[in-house]
C-alpha cells in the first residue's frame, strides 16, 4: 500500500465516476450473469459463503431464550445491511474473471493488499454503525410497545406479537423504520464496493458514486434491493441453508450491476 487514504483515492484527488441509466431487464441480466459466475467455479468460493448458514443458524439458536427472542428478526434483516461489506470477495472473483485471469478463491483474499483497503474499511465500519444502530432502535421500539419484560416462550411472543395490537404496531412500525433503514443502505453503497475494488477513487467518490446510481435509477434500484430482499427470505428458510447459493449469485450480480450503472469515463471536478 503506496500510502494511507481514505476521503480520496491515491493520488490525493477525489474522482467522480459518471454514471448510466439501466431499464428492469438489466437487473435480471446481472442475475443471470451472477449465476453464470457461480456456476463457473462454485467450489472456489464455498469458503466465503459457508460462514453466513453457520451464522444464521447460530443466531437462531442463541436468539432461542427468552431475553433475546424479539431481536432475532432485527439480527437475520440486519445482516442485509452489512451484506454489501461482506461480499467484497465475490465482487473480486467477478472482477478477475470478467479480464479472463486466473480465478480461485485464494484471490479473494489478495484484496487484504488492494490500495482501497481503507477506504472499503471506512465505507464498511459505516455500514456496521447503521447496523448498530438498526438494531438499537428496534429494541428501543420494542420496549416501548411491547415492555421490558421478555417473552417466556417462542408460543407466547408469537401470540403477543400477532394477537395484540401493540404486536401489530411493532410488525407495521419495525418494517416500516427497517425499510428507511434499507434504503440508506441501498442507496450510498449499491456500487460502492465493487467500485472501490475496481478502482481506487475513495470511500467519498464510492459513496457519492452510489447516491447518483440511485438517484438516476430509483425505481430499478429499488427493485433490485426487494429482489435482494425476497431472496434472501426464500434462502433462509431451509434454516439458512439455501444462502450457500443466494449470497453468492448476488454478490456476483451486484458487480455486474455495478459494470451497467457506473462508465468508464469521469466527470469533471465538483
């Protein structure tokens, strides 16, 4: 690493990616491409994603008492927002083989010596704070709705949060804080990690690189995080076993919609 940086990219100088306008049928193309690239070396990149089942599954058991039941949905949604962060090396196993390089899962490693590893990090420490702070909120409004006092059992918090009208208004308050949540995610690092990766512009230019994505793309980014959404629910459910897919189709895709969103050529200074 030639020098410290963090706010800008090597040279001292931020730089300002111009972005493109992509339709829907783009976010299905990058699907495709992201399953094309898992199925190519599948075995590669197990060691990445093994660790999210094992994860999800030691959540649920931890989560299984009482005092910690009503965090577990907030944990599991949680993780969607450090989800970006997580999957920096798939976005690498993409990046080398879209130049046709050699491509196994020990250079997912190799970005450990990228000249952007402090910006990621920086970029990555934002979304655990955001992380925190989800999970902070949801347990402040589950206090205030619901009480301090725990659940005594799984049977019992899931007839007080569907039976009671304060259970009510913690599913429709909670989803609709954890959607605002989401959507501050989506929105400063949809591109950003893979950019940072592909080019060392700066954790400010890969976050404000991202707001303009979205800015452009409202509605198809928008609908590129609910595909994320529901495809992570569906591969939960087999007790997180079906992530072992889902996480690296969409870390791949994700480079892919970073290749359709962000150009080549840069904009000048603002």
């Amino acid at each position: 690493m030639a020098n410290f940086h963090v706010y800008a990219g090597a040279q001292g100088s931020t730089a300002y990616p111009a972005v493109r306008t992509i339709d829907i049928g783009d976010l299905y193309d990058c699907l495709r491409a992201g399953r094309e690239d898992f199925m190519a070396k599948p075995s590669h990149i197990m060691f990445i994603i093994v660790m999210y089942p094992l994860i999800g599954v030691v959540l649920a058991a931890w989560t299984s008492g009482g005092n910690a039941l009503p965090m577990l949905f907030p944990l599991a949604s949680g993780f969607a927002l450090i989800g970006p962060f997580a999957a920096i090396g798939l976005y690498e196993i993409s990046r080398r083989r879209e130049l046709g390089m050699e491509t196994s899962w020990r250079h997912a490693l190799e970005l450990r010596r990228s000249p952007a590893l402090p910006s990621i990090a920086a970029v990555g420490l934002m979304l655990f704070a955001i992380f925190i702070a989800w999970l902070l909120v949801a347990q402040a409004l589950y206090v205030s709705l619901m009480g301090s006092q725990p659940p005594a059992s799984i049977p019992a918090f899931l007839s007080q949060l569907f039976g009671t009208a304060g259970g009510w208004s913690l599913i429709i308050v909670g989803n609709t804080i954890g959607f605002v949540f989401a959507v501050i995610v989506l929105s400063t690092t949809v591109v950003a990690f893979p950019l940072l990766i592909d080019r060392d512009v700066g954790a400010w230019s890969a976050i404000h690189t991202s707001a303009r994505v979205f800015m452009a793309n409202p509605l198809q980014i928008l609908c590129w995080g609910l595909i994320v959404a529901i495809l992570l629910f569906l591969g939960s459910l087999p007790l997180f076993a079906g992530l072992v897919v889902v996480i690296p189709i969409l870390g791949h895709a994700t480079w892919h919609l970073y290749r359709k969103t962000v150009a080549e050529e840069v904009l000048p200074k603002i």
